[in-house]
C-alpha cells in the first residue's frame, strides 16, 4: 500500500465522498488512489476555485471540504480562497503536493518551506514526512479543523512519501476524526442565563460558523430558551450590513450582549460607544483566548464573563438550560422590525437599466417558487443589494474577509452538494472575471446553476469611494467594458442572456431554469452605492 493509498483510505473513512482539485505533477498518485476508492475528483480550471468550492461544500454539508492542489505556484494561487475560509470559519482540508523528503535542500522541482506560509491562515499545518504517516496525520488534521472554531487545516504531500509503502500502518477508524470537545461549564451557562432574564434589552449574537443555513434551525431555539433575539454575523459591514437592516441601532440600545464566537472587533466597532453602550454587559464565550483577549482590551469592566469554550457547543447548552418565556415580546418585535428595515429604490428610478433591488425582487420570485432554493452573493455594491433584498432559506455570502470573486465556485458547489436545488448566485461584472472559466467546469459537469451578474461597466465599490471621498472630478480606473459575459459563456456551453428591464428579466430567468444548463444572465443595473452608503 503506497502512502497515497492510506492517504485516499483515510479520507474515504472519514466520510470523504468529493475532492475539488487542479491536477498537477506531485498530486497524481492521490488521482490514481482515488479510482480505487471510489472518491470523486472534481476538475476544476484554478486552484483557488478548488478552495472556494471546498469552503461552500463544507458549508452546505457539515462535513470537511476537500481541495487538493498541486505544488508552490499552485499553493500560491490557493492562499487567497484560504483565508476567506479561516474568518469563515468553514473546515477544509488543503492538501498540496510537494517536492521529495529526499531532495530537500538540493533545489528540487518546486521545492518551498509551504507550511511557513499556510500556518498563520490555518489551525493546522504540517509536511507528512512518510508515507506511514498518511494516515494519523490525516485525522489529526481533520480533528483540528473541527475543534473549538471550525476553520481550514492544510498538509503538504511530498511526492516520495505518496509513493513510498505505506507498510503495515493502519487506517485510522471513524473515531479518529471526533474533534476534542470543548464543552462550558455549567456556571457559565447559568451567569449567561441569570444576566438575561434581569436584561430588559438582551441580543445574542453569534459567528459566522453559526448563520442560519450553517446551524439549522438552532439559533431559533436559542431564541425561545432564551427569550432574547438572536443575530448571526458574518458579514465584513458587520453591524451595517444590509441583510440586518437597522440592527445597529438595536444593538446600541442593548443593555446585555451575549457572543458566542462572534469576535469583538471592526465589525462591531470594536465594542465602543455608540455601537454598544457605556452601559452595556458583555458575555462572551468564544473557544479561543486571542479572541476573549481582544474582546477584555475593547470593553474593559463591562465584559462580565469571558469564557473559553466551544460557542457551538455552548448554544446547545445555552438551549437546555432556558426556560423560554414572552416577557420581551416588545424587545423582540422592536429587533425584528428593525431587521427587517429595507431601503427601497427612489420612486422615480429609471426602469432601464435596473435598480439593483429591482433585480433582487425577480430573483426572491423565482426562489419562492423552488422546492429548495438556495442562494449565493458575492459582495461589492450589487451583492449588497441582492444581500439585503433577497432571501432564502440557504444563504451563503462572501464572508467576513470582504473578498470577492469565489462566489460562482460556491454556486458550483453547491450543486455537487445539492443536485436538485435551485442555485442563484447573484454578483457584480467586476466579480465575475475572477473565475469565469469555472463556467466550463459547470457545463462539463452538468450543474444547472442560475448566475446573475448585475452589469454597471464599473468597480462600483471603488468608484463610490472615490466620488465620496475625493469627488466626482477625481475618478480614475474604475470603469469596465460593456463586455458581453453571456456570450462568453454560451461560447463555454452556457445559457447565456442580455437583460436591461424587469420585464424581460422575468422571462430570462424563467428560460434560464428551464434551460438545465449553467446560466450567465447578465442584468444591465444603475450604478448605484450599496444600501446605506458605497464603497464597503
């Protein structure tokens, strides 16, 4: 048994059913041990797409997401997908090839200290030195990326140790792959229970390892034990983000805040006044001490418990130790309300081209209409649009970095994930160039996504920037071509329209869903700053 056997073994025992992968010298052993196994290869046209799509599968399915890339350049182009995943908080295993143990330091082919690199953006990070070692270094590192925070681990493959025999070394069992709990203790759960039965104006808020989609249904039970409003954050404008509507304005009126895993940082204001009040109570339980740390410099005495533990081990506990109750009704109402604050088009808007909201209102239809829709957007000033005019069910978003670009590889994903939903992703024409090619894997594999580029021939977010902070006069490269992405992609296989009303986007987006093929719908937009002010 070679290493790239006990490898391909390990993952197949650890429920690895998918690896999305850019194939490459060092990595063809794991290719030709994966026949074998049974395990699906996913080809993909970049090696950062490979991540991105990992980072979406994990986060669609709960279990760990599998890229495999192959050596120094190709690690390179997978560093930026990396740390989207880390604030994300999504598991994946990044596994790299590797030059030979055996010539290093003679300047091999690709030869590069890659774990230097990977270590601050992973949880886990290490070279497996022989192919013994496949195995346990393998559930080592899958147990980490699930333990406290969740987030990516990464092993190098040297390409020896994947050739090498592996000898009598063992396949590590399911319960290799249990992650370390991390359990609260009981008179933390109960201080976090009294403070919020005395609050006459608590919120809960909680990371991005624990959105809606990602807790299922958990944080609406939270709510109840609790009889507090519960709020997931994970968005890079943070208390300003346009899913939340006014939440910010909630949240400065809160008189007790409880975090779990929710860092105290740019996103909240870095828990000053007026964001949160003077007078406000923190409670925090977070699994790592950087981030209670961080969260003691910020508020100082009003942070009334800090402890270390698993948030999402402490919601479950947070859960059976409440008594629910209505005694906050007025809270909750006044929350959701705000929540729920929309900004709207100007009632004289043009209808050609379209409001983004407008887009956003035809695509909520479509998605109402679908037995099990789920929704992806990138970000930039049209992805903040769609973000706070469309919902669904199952949302994923760019995440917390503020990057753009991976969210087409998410709608990939998701559909190897999910095969029978409906997939929209919604982005803006700067967004979409950054991996375009991925519509070609998407009609290789037959995955009928519905993408949505809103189309303004600007980088929006910059352009707002530089017409608020420098003036209209002060412009400079931020324009685009009125390029026609719907050929492009009809030429890669693709569906492929040209939009410019609502009307017409309607009947578009129709002939998309039953077209069953990957769909470019290109929607020509105003070019208008993101609800609550450009340039974010």
């Amino acid at each position: 048994m070679r290493g790239a056997d006990l490898l391909v073994k390990t993952l197949s025992n650890a429920g690895v059913e998918v690896i999305f992968s850019l194939s490459g010298n060092q990595i063809m052993p794991v290719y030709d041990s994966c026949i074998d196994a049974g395990i699906r290869i996913v080809h993909t046209r970049h090696e950062g797409a490979a991540v991105y799509m990992a980072e979406a599968y994990a986060q669609l399915t709960g279990r760990i997401g599998v890229a495999m890339i192959t050596a120094t350049p190709g690690f390179a182009s997978g560093l930026g997908p990396l740390y989207m995943a880390t604030v994300a908080e999504n598991p994946i295993l990044l596994l790299s090839g590797d030059s030979p143990v055996s010539q290093d330091g003679k300047g091999a082919f690709q030869e590069f200290d890659q774990v230097a690199v990977s270590s601050p953006l992973t949880k886990f990070a290490k070279r497996i030195m022989s192919a013994a070692d496949m195995g346990t270094d393998t559930a080592d590192a899958i147990r980490a990326a699930f333990t406290g925070r969740p987030g990516p681990v990464h092993l190098a493959l040297p390409f020896d140790a994947l050739n090498n025999d592996a000898g009598d070394s063992p396949v590590p069992a399911a319960d290799a792959f249990v992650p370390k709990a991390m359990p609260p203790s009981g008179d933390a759960i109960q201080t976090i229970v009294d403070a919020v039965v005395a609050a006459d104006r608590p919120i809960i808020i909680t990371g991005p390892s624990q959105n809606r989609t990602r807790a299922q249904g958990a944080l609406e039970k939270l709510s109840d034990a609790l009889d507090a409003p519960v709020i997931p954050m994970e968005s890079p404008r943070g208390l300003n983000d346009p899913s939340l509507g006014s939440f910010a304005a909630a949240m400065a009126e809160a008189d007790v805040i409880v975090s779990l895993g929710k860092n105290i940082d740019f996103t909240t204001g870095f828990g000053a006044s007026p964001k949160i009040s003077d007078d406000c109570a923190l409670y925090m339980i977070d699994p790592d001490t950087e981030f209670l740390d961080r969260a003691e410099r910020a508020m100082g005495e009003r942070l009334k418990l800090r402890h270390q533990a698993s948030a999402i081990e402490a919601t479950s506990a947070l859960i059976a130790a409440g008594g629910g109750g209505d005694a906050k009704s007025d809270w909750h109402d006044s929350v959701a309300a705000r929540c729920a604050t929309r900004e709207q088009p100007p009632a004289d808007a043009p209808t050609s081209p379209m409001h983004p909201a407008v887009v956003g209102a035809s695509v909520q239809k479509l998605l109402d209409a679908a037995d099990d829709p789920i929704l992806i957007v990138d970000g930039g000033e049209f992805g903040q649009w769609a973000q706070a005019s469309i919902t669904a069910p199952t949302r994923m978003i760019n995440g917390p970095s503020g990057a753009i670009g991976g969210c087409l590889c998410y709608a990939f994903a998701a559909k190897i994930a999910r095969p029978d939903a409906t997939v929209v992703v919604l982005m803006g024409d700067g967004t979409v160039g950054f991996h375009f090619g991925e519509f070609e894997t998407a009609h290789r594999y037959g995955t009928d996504f519905i993408a949505v580029i809103g189309q303004d021939n600007k980088w929006n977010a910059e352009y707002q920037i530089q017409v608020r902070d420098f003036g209209p006069d002060r412009v400079f490269e931020t324009e685009l071509n009125e390029t026609r992405y719907d050929q492009a992609a009809a030429g890669l296989g693709c569906h492929g329209e040209h939009v410019s009303d609502q009307a017409a986007l309607d009947a578009a987006l129709g002939r998309a869903y039953k077209s069953k093929l990957p769909t470019c719908l290109v929607a020509r937009t105003q070019h208008v700053p993101a609800p609550g002010g450009g340039g974010h």
